[in-house]
C-alpha cells in the first residue's frame, strides 16, 4: 500500500524530472553527429524543462 499522499508523489515526479533534466543537460553536451540527434535531444530537454515548472508550479500552489 502507498502510504505517499499527492503532494507527495507530486515532490517525486519534481525530482524525477530535475534528475532528467541533468541527464538531458549531459547528453546535448556529449551529442555526437549527425545534429538531428543534438536537436532531438533539445526538443526532449525543452519538453522536459516545461513539465518541470508546471509541477513546480502545482507543489507552489498547492492547497492543504
């Protein structure tokens, strides 16, 4: 049984996605060619970077 409650998990997937974030950082860093890959790679850090705030943004607002 879960014993997390929302706000909780909530905390997790923020720390998930920072984690992500450094990982995404370090491989745009070492992306090799062809630039598709450096550009894919962005792309997933950019999408990466806007859940990030919008869950920061839930824990900021959140009630209770």
């Amino acid at each position: 049984m879960d014993t997390k409650n929302a706000k909780q998990h909530v905390a997790d997937v923020t720390n998930h996605l920072s984690n992500a974030r450094k990982c995404l950082n370090n491989a745009l860093r070492n992306s090799e060619k062809p630039p598709e890959n450096k550009q894919q790679i962005q792309d997933t850090l950019n999408a990466v970077e806007k859940a990030l705030q919008s869950a920061t943004a839930t824990l900021t607002n959140y009630k209770g």
